[in-house]
C-alpha cells in the first residue's frame, strides 16, 4: 500500500511563492513516476508537473512554466512544489499522486496514476 499526503496549502497574494509538500508512506518503491494535479470548482483536474522518483527529466503544464518547480528528496519519500509568481488563476486544490509509468508519454493524464493524495487548497488573492 501506498499512503500520500499533502500540506503548505492556504492563502497568499498574487506575485507570492508558496511551497507544497507530499509524503509518502507504505510501499513506495512501486511507482517510479510522481506528479502534481490541480483542480478547481467546476473544472477538470489537471496535471501540473511530474517527474521520475530516480530523477531525470521534469514536465510542466505550459500555464506554470518558467514560475513552478517540482523536487524530491527521496531520503525523506517527499515530494515538493515551489510555486512562485503566483496568480488568482493558480487557485486551486492540488493533489500529489503516483503511478507505475512506462514512458513519460501523457504523464499530465490522472488515469496513469495509481495513488492520490486528498489535496491541499491554494487560494491566490488579487
């Protein structure tokens, strides 16, 4: 089993930075692909960043590049999103998730993944 959680959500102005984090517990050496989803009310969850557990290349939706960096210390099975430059847009709840990918083709589809965190809010004021 495979156990994720995340936290760093709340309230901050846009042009702020925040940083979510994901822990995770259990059996996590079954996924080697881990990622970030958003989902706002009213609108279909969607993948944020992603990027391989043993390192390697990192993806970005283009509405976040260039201002959000996802990370990992796998000493401490954490996984991480810097968010800088934030904007109302950004508002959202954001979900960590892992999955047992075999490429990184589609990584940014939430049917890849087989473990979901219950999501941490953000909420950008203007």
């Amino acid at each position: 089993q495979v156990q994720l959680v995340e936290s760093g959500g709340g309230s901050v102005q846009a042009g702020g930075s925040r940083r979510l984090s994901c822990v995770a517990s259990g059996n996590t050496w079954r996924y080697n692909f881990v990622a970030w989803f958003r989902q706002a009310p009213g609108k279909e969850r969607e993948g944020v960043a992603a990027t391989y557990t043993g390192g390697g290349s990192t993806y970005y939706a283009d509405s976040v590049k260039g201002r959000f960096t996802i990370s990992r210390d796998n000493a401490k099975n954490t996984l991480y999103l810097q968010m800088n430059s934030l904007k109302p847009e950004d508002t959202a709840s954001y979900y960590c998730a892992a999955g047992q990918l075999r490429s990184d083709n589609r990584w940014y589809h939430e049917s890849n993944y087989n473990y979901w965190g219950q999501g941490t809010q953000v909420t950008v004021s203007s």
